[in-house]
C-alpha cells in the first residue's frame, strides 16, 4: 500500500529488518505497555541487540556510519509499528540525541560514551526544556556554576522522557549569566554527565497517551558535572545543540509518517470488513474520499522527509526543509488517526482496536518538539522575508 518512489534495494532491506523486529511487539504488548504504564525494555534491547541504536554513529565506536536518511526510514518503519509513538521514543535520543558529541566532543569523550550508547547497555535522557523557557531556549535559568575542576548544577528541566529509566543526560545549562552576555545565545554550555539520582529528583508528568514512556520534571539540587562532561567549550551549547534540531525534526516526522500510515491500515483493513445496510462500508465515498486524502498527505510528507535527510547528508542547508517536514507530517499522521477512529465509528473510541491509542499519541506531535505554529513563524521569516513575530 505504501511502497514509494524513494526506495531503494539497501532502504527496502533496513525497512524489512526493522520491521521484523517490531513484528514481534504486537497491538497486545503495547496496549499493556500502556495500561501499566510499563516500559518497554524488552523492545529496546531487541532493537539494541539488533545493532540498530547506531545506525548513524561512526564505525569507530560501533556504529554503521550511515546517515540521517536511513536513520529516518528506520525511525518510520518503528512509527508504522505497533508501538506507535511510544516505540519512538524508547530509542529515539540514541539515534540522535548525542549528534553533539560526536560532532563537537572529545576523541576521548567519544570513545567512553558512544559505545554504551550504541549497544543499549546505557541509556541517556535530553535535559532542555524548561516550565519557564519552553521554546525560547536562551531564557533557561538552570545554572551551571563553575568550581574548580566541576560544575555545579542547579534547576529545573520539564517533559524530559526516560528520566526513570536514564542514567545520563544531555544537559543544557547557563555558565554566563543572561544579563552579562553580548548576545542571548552566548553562555549556555552543553554537558553529557551521569544522573546522580541523590542530587537530581524525577517526578513523572501525568499525561494523556504515550504512557508506556515516562514525561518527567527533573530538578537539580548541586549536581556536581566534572569539568571532562562539558561538550566543547564553555558559552557555545546553544550553537551545539542547534546540531541536533535538524535531524530530530528529520526523525520525528518520519516517525509521524509510520505512525499515520499504521492508522490508516487499520481503517482501510476495517473498511473492507465492516458491513452496514448489506455493503463493506468502504463502498461508501464518504469513507473513500478522507482515507485517499490521508494517503496522499502522508506520501508528501514522506518525500518532503527524505528531501530534508538527503539535504542534511549532503552537508548542505535544511532548517525550512527539516521544519516543512516535521510540520507537514504532524499535520498529516493527526488526521489518518482522526479519519482512523471516524471510519470505525463507535469501536474507535474504544481500546480494542487500538486506534485510540494511536490518536491520544500522535496529540503529542503537534506540539513537540515544536510546534506546528512555531514552525510556520521560522519559514515565514526565514523563506518569505517576513518579520520576526517573536
């Protein structure tokens, strides 16, 4: 139903691959994943053991050194699965989360903590948003003040996943006081440091779906970061992190896109086999037409996805590409699980054909990891020449 101009005999076989995988984590073991609000470590060591974490990290450290393409068809494949959003993101940060690191990291550095990353054996949280800040990252109050040979930590961090299970985190913290820096930008420093769980408390953030993966406030009470945890120099983190905004747009919507096309299966599949007044009620137009609609928004999706990957991989400029991505797909994978729950009508308000749970997932996708209306802001300032409205 979906097989695309894009692919390629190397892509059909990561998705193939991908796909066995998540095959042997059905509908039942995610909607128990979700009900018992229970991670699920047993997919993430499948993946892991699969030697799928390091599809894009250099071979050096374990990796396969591929790119951000077949990364974002992997990441799709994981989206069309089951698991849905919550499948994302059990492994999401490890595909792209440390970008930073072996970007802008220590050959040392890289070597103690790639590796770990790659196998699962560690597993790593993203400490950036804050209840304050929320998208205007130069706003962060959490500091990090300078002690010698350490750092001291103190803040807040919001919506920070896997916080339960992590233990390490990229964190982003202020070394400059706002008020003493040139530009808002400057002084905000990057770390990749242990969870030290007597000096930082997790508290789980009750939320509408995805439950299977924790959203959590982290609060940092003097966290000591040996100085070797800072990534790069001190003052340049915010330039840092902006290395890895691109890829998780790129990831996140190829995520949505699987997401949506697992919806969209499972209305067609019930369209065909639901009979009403003596005829599949998939004969109906007002059932055909939506589901063609969504079928063709999730295949632009798809290639405005793949144009911002290939563009990244190139080395050549992407942010409205990457942001277009992310926005068309939200946009795209929240109506094929509307239409989804619509087609089946009355059992897709409830849990036994699992179309719900896609749904309350993909609400999350309009608003992180940035929304749908600050997205249209960067393209119209960036591409269109408008005004900056923020």
């Amino acid at each position: 139903m979906f097989d695309t101009l894009a692919d390629t005999p190397d892509r059909i076989e990561i998705r193939d691959a991908v796909r066995a995988i998540c095959d042997n984590f059905d509908d039942q073991y995610w909607s128990e994943k979700d009900r018992t609000h229970s991670f699920p470590f047993e997919f993430g060591k499948a993946i892991a053991d699969g030697g799928w974490l390091g599809i894009a990290m250099p071979p050096k450290y374990g990796g396969a050194g591929l790119g951000v393409t077949e990364a974002a068809i992997m990441m799709q494949e994981v989206g069309r699965s089951a698991g849905a959003f919550a499948a994302c993101s059990t492994i999401h940060i490890n595909i792209f989360g440390l970008h930073s690191i072996v970007k802008h990291g220590t050959d040392e550095q890289r070597k103690k903590w790639l590796p770990s990353i790659i196998d699962g054996s560690s597993r790593a949280c993203f400490g950036v948003t804050e209840p304050d800040a929320g998208l205007d990252t130069t706003k962060i109050k959490t500091r990090a003040v300078r002690q010698g040979d350490h750092y001291v930590v103190n803040g807040q961090k919001i919506w920070t996943s896997t916080a339960q299970q992590a233990d390490k985190i990229v964190l982003l913290a202020r070394t400059t006081p706002l008020e003493e820096c040139v530009k808002p930008t400057d002084g905000i420093s990057l770390f990749y440091t242990d969870m030290d769980r007597t000096k930082v408390e997790v508290r789980e953030i009750p939320k509408m779906g995805r439950h299977a993966v924790n959203s959590n406030q982290t609060f940092f009470d003097n966290l000591i970061v040996p100085l070797d945890h800072r990534i790069g120099e001190e003052g340049k983190g915010f330039r840092y992190i902006l290395d890895s905004l691109n890829p998780e747009r790129i990831l996140n919507a190829a995520e949505v896109v699987g997401m949506g096309r697992r919806a969209l299966e499972k209305a067609v599949k019930y369209a065909n086999e639901r009979v009403v007044f003596g005829r599949p009620i998939g004969k109906n137009q007002s059932i055909q037409h939506p589901l063609a609609e969504c079928w063709s928004e999730l295949y632009a999706a798809e290639l405005m996805t793949l144009h911002a990957a290939e563009l990244y991989d190139a080395g050549k400029p992407c942010g409205a590409q990457a942001n277009a991505a992310k926005y068309l797909a939200a946009d795209a994978g929240f109506r094929a699980c509307d239409r989804a729950i619509r087609t089946h009508g009355g059992m897709g308000y409830a849990a036994e054909y699992h179309v719900e749970r896609y749904f309350r997932e993909m609400v999350a996708t309009q608003l992180a990891p940035v929304s749908r209306e600050m997205i249209l802001c960067f393209i119209a300032e960036r591409e269109l020449g408008l005004p900056k409205s923020y």
